[in-house]
C-alpha cells in the first residue's frame, strides 16, 4: 500500500533515465520516441530525517534503509510511455498510458528543458519547454473533460431511477480517480457554480474537469538534462515568467543521478542519494599507485583522469542546483503536492530494548489523524485505540489529533 508516482511526459525526455537513476533499474534508455513500450514499476525512496537519534535510539528499518541519520522510505515508482498531443483520442499509445497513470497518486512531469527534442520526441532544436508544460495539463484535462461528460450524460439518462445528486453520479463515473461526491460537490462550489449541469457551460465543465485533475493528480515539473547550457536558458526563462508562477520546477539531471550511484557501487565516490556533495574515494590513477599502505585491506578503486574530469563537472552541477534533483522531485511531489506526513510509531517510556522501536516509518495522507495511523497499521488497533501519546512532547493526544510530519507517536489500545 505504498504511495505510487508516475513518470509521465512526452517521448525523449528522459522518463526512463529519471526512472533508472532513481530505481538503479535497467529499462531501455534511447534517443528515439517510444523507447518504453509497456510500463515499470519500481521502488524508489523518498529522504525522510530519521526521529531515532532524538531518542537515543538506534532504528532498523523494517523496509528501505537508514544512512547516517536519513531514512530513505520505499514509494513506487512508474515509468509509461511517451505521451503525444491527441493521446486523449488515442494516438501514440494514448488510452493504455492513460490508464497507467491512473494508478498514480502524483505525478512528475519530466520535460526535456535542453529544447533538443520537438513534440514528438524527435531530435531538433530551440523547441520551447513550456509547449510541452502546456501540452501535458491539456491533454490530461481533455480526459477528464471526457469522463465529466459521460458522468453528465448518465446523469441524464435517468438511469439510476430518479435523478440522483449530479455530483454522486460524477463521482461514481471518476471513481478511478479516486475522487468522491464531497469532494466534487467543494470542486464544483469552489467554482462558483450551482449542482446543476443544466446551468454549467462548455467553459465551466472545463474548467471543472481542471479542478478536479489537479486535485487527483497533482504535478510536479522536473526540469530534466540541466546539465546542458540550453536547458539552464529554458529554466531561468521559464522560472521568472509569471505565467508558469502556479507550478513548482525542480531542476534535474537523471545523467548526473545514474552517474554518481554507479560510481557510489563501484567504490569510486561516497555518495548518499539527494546530497548536495559527494567524496572521491577510489585511487586517482598514479596518485596512489602500487600495493595498498599495510594494515589497510581494501583495495581502492582505479579512477582514471577522465573519470575524475567527468565527476567534477557533476560536482559543479550538484553544488549549483543542491543535489542532481531526482530526490528532490519525488520529495517535492509526495510531501509537498499531495502534504503526504512521515510518521514513526514510537515508545514513551523509551525503552530501548523494546523491539519495534524505530523499526517503522509510516507515509499517511495529508491531514491524518492518531485514529487513522492507528487503522493504517491494524484494524485491531484502530478499533481498540484508546488514545495516542506524542513520544516528543511526552503529552497524550486524542484519535482525533491532526498528525504532523515526523511525528514519533505511541498508540495506546484496550489490548
Ligand atoms: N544530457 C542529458 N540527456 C539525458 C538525460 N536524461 C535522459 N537523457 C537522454 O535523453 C534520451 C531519452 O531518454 P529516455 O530515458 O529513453 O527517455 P523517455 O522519456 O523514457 O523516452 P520514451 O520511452 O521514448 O518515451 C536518451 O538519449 C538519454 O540518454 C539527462 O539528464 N541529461
Ligand atoms: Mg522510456
């Protein structure tokens, strides 16, 4: 039940490199469109600043891992198919990788902001990224137009006997967006307009059907191959424009992410993923040449002139963007976009011994209450919660107590 983000864009600009950098998986990579056919899962992490060291206390993660004081927790993650314009009506691979991303509980939005790839996916030059920002918003808000209308259409119909409430019916005919009929009833107010379709105009169902896609699937733009100087142009052009103001960009390079985990495996650098900074461990070639000093048993790794050229060119990336950006997009959409709170269950009497402390770090929905992490771990401890204890504050809180993030919380049963 772990959260799901979905890498989407059009064909070219690195979904499967973001996907492979941040995954450590193998998918095909290629300068063509349509390199990824079928869509993969797999797990990603998201960076979450461990709570154990407050309380003394050492963790074991009981999934995901634990680096010097970062929990690294597991979330999927997606990479579908190149999206094209009129994948609505099903061109390029349009409905099957609609119906991927309906999985998603968030998506980031990978754009090749070098400007060398055209709408297609083809290679060109000087193409204007925020084509492909627009583009992408359109295309999803047509698809939800097009369920809109069925809903409407049903609605109409009278099927259900006497016509029900309009936003029951939408709500059922969105279902696979997990939406529900309050929350389209709020959508559908916040908008200024009655319950009524009668009343609504071509203009309102569209600018309903954008509500409600930005609720349900909310997007994070990653600015990918920063690590050409044209897509630098594209981001301060694109990040100082006003019209863009309403999204967030995060700067990446998924080349500089793969390169840095693969030098990490093969002893070349430390390097912990998100990092602003990494250190150069293996043997720069000639420097350390010859058998390794007595007493130390590890053999370091050749590191040749050019690797090292190559690596200080990635550091340069990395100090000016703060990380290579791959962690941070998926950060900046869990927490961030969808207000997703990390929570540690914990023990307040401290109690160290006491197995399952720090062993778990829990992702809960935005606005989470002590009764709602109670039934995420157990329906058996949701129904026998008598209350929680904030382990940090040292102080009781009630089922109904809004989480926050990093919360270290003990649930107290009737068992
Ligand atoms: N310079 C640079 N090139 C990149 C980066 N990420 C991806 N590329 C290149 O962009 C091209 C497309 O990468 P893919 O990861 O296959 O793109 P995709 O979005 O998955 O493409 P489709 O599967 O066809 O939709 C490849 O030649 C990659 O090497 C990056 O961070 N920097
Ligand atoms: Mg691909």
């Amino acid at each position: 039940m772990s959260y799901k983000i979905g890498l989407v864009g059009k064909p070219s600009v690195g979904k499967s490199s973001f996907f492979n950098a941040a995954t450590m998986n193998d998918v095909p990579e290629g300068a063509y469109p349509f390199t990824t056919i079928d869509p993969s899962v797999g797990e990603a992490y998201v960076r979450v600043e461990c709570a154990a060291p407050e309380f003394d206390e050492t963790c074991t993660p009981s999934v995901g891992y634990c680096d010097d004081g970062t929990r690294f927790v597991p979330v999927q993650l997606v990479d579908v198919a190149g999206l094209i314009p009129g994948a609505h009506e099903g061109k390029g691979l349009g409905n099957q990788f609609l119906s991927d991303l309906n999985e998603a509980d968030v998506l980031v939005h990978v754009v090749d902001f070098s400007g060398e790839t055209d709408a297609e996916g083809e290679a060109t030059e000087g193409h204007d990224p925020r084509e492909d920002i627009d583009f992408l918003e359109a295309e999803l808000e047509m698809w939800y137009l097009e369920i809109l209308e069925k809903g409407i259409e049903r609605y109409h119909s009278g099927y259900h006997g006497d016509e029900g409430d309009i936003e029951a019916e939408l709500a059922t005919q969105m279902d696979a967006f997990r939406t529900n009929a309050d929350e389209i009833k709020q959508v559908v107010l916040s908008q200024g307009l009655d319950l009524d379709p009668d009343m609504w105009t071509d203009e309102d169902k569209a600018s309903l059907a954008r509500e409600i896609r930005k609720r349900t699937k909310p997007i994070v733009v990653a600015a990918n191959k920063m690590d050409k100087p044209a897509a630098r142009e594209n981001y301060d052009e694109i990040t100082s424009d006003p019209e863009y103001d309403h999204l967030t960009v995060v700067p990446v390079s998924a080349h500089a992410e793969k390169a840095l985990k693969q030098a990490d495996e093969a002893g070349v650098v430390e390097y912990r993923p998100g990092d602003a900074d990494f250190d150069l461990v293996g043997d720069v070639a000639g420097t350390r040449d010859g058998p390794a000093p007595s007493g130390d048993a590890s053999r370091l790794v050749n590191v040749s002139e050019e690797q090292v050229e190559g690596l200080e060119r990635i550091r340069e990336f990395t100090a000016a963007f703060e990380g290579t950006g791959v962690q941070r997009a998926l950060e900046t959409a869990l927490f961030d976009e969808l207000g997703v709170v990390a929570v540690f269950p914990g023990s307040a009497n401290g109690s160290a011994s006491e197995k399952g402390v720090f062993r778990d770090c829990f992702l809960l929905p935005d606005g989470s209450t002590t009764e709602d992490f109670a039934y995420h771990i157990h329906s058996d401890i949701g129904d026998g919660l008598l209350h929680g204890i904030d382990c940090r504050a040292e102080r009781q809180i009630g089922g109904d107590h809004e989480l926050s993030d990093r919360d270290v919380v003990e649930l107290i049963t009737t068992s």
